[in-house]
C-alpha cells in the first residue's frame, strides 16, 4: 500500500491533477495506441452526482455472482491507487500500473492525471478476457475520458445534483443534467436512477429524441414493510437483507443495479443470495477492527462516510436520526464542497463536533474554518489538530456513535491509517 500511494505521489507531480474536460487528448492517445478500448467487451458507464460506486459496486457483485468476469475503473481511490483498477479476479498490480504509464509517457500527449489512469485501465483490460467493463465517470460526462464508446452495453444514471457547478455555465441543475445525460450514446439501454422530480422532469426532456432503450425510475420501486425491504418491479420481488448497507440512498442505489442485472438476465434467486454480501467502503461503513478501534472503548461505534454534498449529507441525516445512541461528529472537508450548506443538514444531531484538516488535501478546508462555521450554526464545536487527537477528545466509557464525514478523501485517510 505505501509503495504504491508513493507512486501516486509521484503521478501527480509528473501529469496534471487539474481537470481539463474534453476528449481530444485522450482521444488521440487511444489512437496512437491502436484503439485499445475497441477491444472491451460490453462496456457499461455508471454516470451521476452521487452513488456512482455503490450501484457499480452492486452491479459488479451481481454479474460475478453469476458465473461471469467484470473488470471496474472507479475514482476517486480511498487509500490505494490499485483498488482504482478490478481485473477480472483482482486489483490491477503497481507493476502493471508503471508498465502501462510508460508506454502512455512514450506517446508525447498532453494528459491529465485522470486521463492517464483511465489509459492504463483501458490497456490493461484489453490484454484480458473479461465479460463486462464497468467504468465509473468521473466530472459530468461530456468531457469525460470514460465517454469512449458509441455503442456501450449500458449508460447508467444515478442521482444528478447541484455539484461541480465550478465547471460549468450557467450554474444550474439543468445545466448539470446537460451535461450529464445530453450526450448519451443512442445506440445504448440507458437507466436513470431515483431523481428529485424536476430534475427527472429536466432530463426527459434532454432525452426526448434521444434513440436509445430508455428504462426511468417509475419501473421498479423500492418497498418498506416494517422491517423488511423489498425490491419491485412489474415482474420480480426480491427481498433486500444486508448488515452493510444502512440508508436508504444506498439501497436505491441498488435497486438500480438490481434493475439491470435483471435485464443482463441474472436469476433473482442470485440477485438475493448475493445482496447480503455487499459491502461499500467508505459509505456509512463501521469500523470493527483497526488501529482507531483500538483507541475507543468496546461500547463505542465509529462510523465512516464519505458524504460531501448536500444531498448526500440528507441521507446520511437520515440514517443518523435512527440510531438510539449519543453520535459525536468529526468533520474534514474541501473547500470547494460548500461546507456551510452541508452542516446545516444536521441540526439537532450531534452532541459534538470536532474539525480536523483533511491530511495531504490542498483545498482542504482547515481547522479554523470548519470551526468557524460550525460555531455560527451553533453547534458544540472544538477544532483538534488530527482525527486521532479528536478521536481522543470524544472517547469515554459512555457508549456512543462516533461519525466521521464531509469527504471520500478523508475517509480514506483514515481507512489508510486504521
């Protein structure tokens, strides 16, 4: 792990970091490598705002449950560059990593750092022999270097928000959708996850002439008897079980790939044997073994997500208003996130906050600052230095929840830590 975050270090001083959307680049890169992506079988884009991962990560586990080979390229990582990269069976190796980046630095193209990472999956994956590519998008779609394919198998869209507004003009939802679903493949079977309902309004329009297989969110439904949870469509129920995933963000999220695995005809019988076994790192993940547990007392919970937009801080909100327990917060996010906004979503939630600086972070936000902001929302705030110093300020032999959030960036630091 530390090798291979220290070659992504060097990465990042060597190719861009900045984001520079268009696909001229990678474009002309592909080319004077023969066109590799042409070689991906099946190719599927997972495209939105907020639960890209956790549908891909859903969809993945359905199709290998089914006898049959993915291979997955997701962004950002948590704590080691190679969980970027699945093949077929495993994570990509460093050594693979350097051998593709090498062939890619000997092209002489000017690429960003995410374009590089997406050439490196594409070449890795067409030396293999995989049944279903999944690629995860990184900023909007338009400019992304995942938009590489006129025919994918599947587009799938998960819940569009108010996020990345920086990059585009004018800063509105409909804007967003533009970019997001207005440049869809026709010649695809595109899924559109749960929406608000105007937004799901705005991208019918966008996908009014659009000539592809079009499947919205009005056919299928989650349902929630009392305890139990089902998925439900005109065809199928199927009972949703996990100990894993705890919102109900996340588990619309997988009723959209429990939607497609459907049509890839996968057997419902497999579809929920295997839901009980999905696991999302870093999405309202518990910690129950580790180097921080080891620093609270047996009868308190530490609890990690990555939620750092406005719509994901509400259905962690959610989650956190059906724990019983006492929850005390610690609180590391970006700058350009709208911290504001986002701790406003948790009124009457946390007995404490305490504000670390997200480790390694250039537009993190410091200490101070989320101080600052929290104390104008009136909560009970402290600023600590580290995450394991306030970790060490909340612990005590009172049973408790402690709740770290505000960035994927800073769950992961503290996943790498643990």
């Amino acid at each position: 792990m530390v090798n291979s975050e220290i070659y992504y270090n060097q990465l990042q001083k060597k190719y861009s970091r900045k984001i520079t959307l268009g696909l001229s680049r990678i474009k002309k890169a592909l080319k004077l490598l023969g066109n590799p992506e042409k070689k991906l079988k099946r190719p599927i884009n997972i495209i939105g705002s907020d639960g890209k991962y956790s549908c891909l990560r859903s969809l993945q586990y359905f199709i290998e449950a089914n006898g049959q080979s993915t291979s997955s390229f997701v962004s950002p990582h948590l704590f080691d560059l190679r969980s970027r990269i699945w093949l077929k069976n495993r994570f990509i190796s460093l050594n693979e990593i350097k051998k593709y980046e090498k062939q890619i630095n000997k092209l002489d193209v000017t690429l960003s750092l995410f374009e590089v990472l997406t050439l490196i999956y594409v070449l890795a994956v067409s030396k293999s022999k995989i049944d279903y590519n999944i690629l995860e998008a990184g900023l909007m779609f338009f400019g992304d270097s995942t938009r590489l394919f006129s025919k994918p198998l599947v587009q799938a869209v998960t819940n569009i928000n108010l996020q990345h507004i920086e990059w585009i003009s004018p800063k509105t939802i409909r804007e967003i959708c533009k970019q997001k679903v207005g440049y869809l493949s026709n010649q695809t079977n595109i899924y559109i996850g749960k929406q608000n309902p105007k937004t799901l309004e705005i991208v019918k329009g966008i996908l009014k002439k659009n000539k592809s297989n079009i499947i919205y969110p009005s056919k299928w439904r989650i349902i929630y008897k009392g305890q139990k949870i089902y998925y439900r469509d005109n065809k199928h129920k199927i009972s949703i079980h996990s100990k894993y995933i705890h919102s109900k963000g996340l588990i619309e999220n997988l009723g959209l790939a429990i939607k497609i695995a459907l049509d890839l005809s996968i057997k419902p019988s497999i579809i929920q044997k295997t839901i009980p076994k999905i696991f999302f790192e870093g999405r309202l993940q518990y910690l129950n073994k580790g180097k921080l547990k080891k620093i609270v007392h047996k009868n308190e919970k530490i609890l990690l997500d990555g939620a750092h937009s406005n719509t994901s801080a509400k259905n962690l909100y959610d989650y956190l208003k059906t724990i019983k327990l006492p929850i005390y917060c610690i609180w590391g996010m970006q700058k350009n996130k709208f911290p504001h906004e986002f701790l406003n979503n948790f009124k009457g939630i946390f007995k404490k906050i305490i504000t670390v600086k997200i480790p390694n972070e250039k537009n993190a936000c410091s200490a101070e600052e989320l101080r600052t902001i929290a104390f104008k929302q009136k909560y009970n705030v402290e600023s600590a230095r580290n995450f394991k110093e306030g970790l060490k300020r909340v612990t005590t032999h009172k049973p408790k929840v402690i709740c770290f959030m505000g960035s994927l960036y800073f769950i992961g630091s503290i996943l790498k830590e643990n």
